[in-house]
C-alpha cells in the first residue's frame, strides 16, 4: 500500500510535471471510484464532476497522511486516495489504457496522467475544502509541531498496541504497515506492547525512527514491493533499506536472530524478538 512516502514521491514528481498545466478531459472508467461530487439519488455525479474539473489549472499539490491533494485553479481541492494498490502515472496522449487503469485526467501539453488501481479500492474526491475528502486526520510525523511530547500524549491516551496505534490515521497521519514495522524496529520497541507502556526515554526512540524511517523512504523514492511505481514509470528503492518490513531479509541485520511473524489487531507484523523484546505481562496489549 502506498504510504507517506511513497504519496510525498508522487507529489514531489508531479509538482515537477503538471503544475500549471490545465484539465482538458477525463475519462472515468471506473466511475465507482469518484465519491465527490454526488447526485442527488446517491450515485456519482460524473457529469458535473467533468464540468467542475475541465478547463481548470493545476496550482498546486500537496499531500495530507495518505491523500494526494491537487489544488485547482477556481478554488476547488481534486483529492486522491491510492489505498492498496493504486498509482498514478505519466504517458503521452493516445496511450492506450492498460488492463487496471481505473481514471485517466488529460491535461494539456498533450499529457495523461492514468489513475491505476488493481484491487479498485482508489478513490477519487472534489470538494471544496480537504477535509471533506480526508476526514479527521492526526498530526503529520514529519511537521515541525510533531515532537516527541506530542507522540507522548498521544501514546498516554491508548492502551492498544503500540503497532496499532501508529497504523491508526486519526491519531498519527501516513504511516502504514511498512513504515511502522520499521520505525518499532529501528526504536527497539515489541510491537505488541501497550502503547501507554512506553516511556519517556522509549517515547523519544520512537519518534526519532518513525522520522528517520520517512525520510528514508521519500529520499529512495518510495518502496516497490507491490504495483507502485513513480509517475514516469519508476520503481521507488525504500525496499531495499528494509529491515524487516515484509520479512526483510529473514534475519535481523543487527544481531543475525531470525526474524518472527505475528499478527497486531488483524495487520502481519514482522519484529525482531531479541532486538525488540516483548515487555512484561502488565506491558503487553491484547491481540
């Protein structure tokens, strides 16, 4: 599933390609995807979404958690979500569409830019403001005002694990399953302890790795390790800083023990049981 960093990739590589460029067509071949604007029966609105789209500018992107957000011209937000297995990706007018292309925007300067999206869980918004679209997020990890007291205070509030609360959008926006097996590891924490168990020394690890790991992963463009690509075709290369997302290299990098599977809240979870220790009774959150 794309992430933070893989969004802030696509964003980086877009602000490069289409800003500034106008809308002269979309063609929605999967018009579930678009859950803004509605009819008032309840259905897409894909006639009006057309119409509020087309002819508009490109003036800026930006990204909020997982959200790509196109600001338009006229004042409206285009806002897309990738979930699983979406990408979006740069052609030439006339390409034709492969087999998973769900949404494919025409710009102008005779460019494409196809939604792609194997399991159809994509999403597509316009709205006038963002958080029609995004909801309620928490704060962004990679701001200013993210400080370790800011983590702390929402870790004191939780006595989930700590894996799921980072997994948790309205609490802590971006990080998927990749990046918070990751920042656990580098932090020496057990997935599976309670998120209000962690103190402050544990606290400070963790927001130093959960830092550290996003910019890894946005300075190597992104991690390939299921559809994603960048937009000009590109695979990302944050997988092969992995430690032990997906199972990394089936051993632990730093102390060579074999690397363990568990499952947090419903999410695979890969951990390092002497690296990351799991806590005493009283530490560890239910299954």
């Amino acid at each position: 599933m794309p992430e933070l960093p893989e969004v802030e990739t696509i964003k980086n590589c877009l602000l490069e390609s289409v800003l500034g460029l106008r809308f002269v067509g979309v063609s929605l071949l999967w018009p579930a995807m678009l859950k803004r604007p509605l009819r008032a029966d309840g259905l897409p609105g894909e006639a009006q979404f057309r119409r509020e789209l087309v002819g508009k500018t490109i003036r800026g992107l930006a990204r909020r958690g997982k959200y790509l957000v196109i600001e338009l011209s006229h004042g409206k937000k285009l806002v897309l979500h990738l979930k699983m297995t979406g990408c979006l990706l740069l052609f030439p007018r006339g390409t034709q569409p492969g087999p998973h292309v769900r949404a494919v925007f025409h710009l102008d300067r005779d460019i494409d830019l196809h939604f792609r999206d194997q399991r159809k869980f994509g999403r597509i918004w316009l709205v006038d403001e963002m958080s029609e679209a995004t909801g309620r997020l928490g704060p962004e990890p990679l701001e200013v005002g993210f400080t370790p007291e800011v983590l702390a205070g929402i870790l004191s509030r939780h006595a989930i694990p700590v894996k799921a609360l980072l997994l948790d959008q309205t609490l802590l926006a971006g990080l998927g399953n990749m990046y918070a097996d990751e920042a656990l590891h580098a932090a020496g924490i057990n997935p599976a302890r309670r998120a209000d168990s962690l103190d402050k020394a544990e606290v400070k690890k963790l927001h130093r790795a959960i830092r550290q790991v996003l910019h890894s992963g946005i300075e190597a463009g992104g991690a390939s390790v299921n559809t994603y690509l960048r937009p000009g075709g590109e695979a990302g290369n944050a997988q092969d800083l992995f430690q032990v997302a997906h199972g990394g290299s089936g051993r632990c990098s730093p102390c060579e023990s074999r690397l363990e599977r568990m499952v947090v809240r419903g999410r695979g979870t890969y951990y390092c049981p002497v690296c990351q220790p799991p806590g005493r009774a009283n530490q560890q959150a239910p299954q």
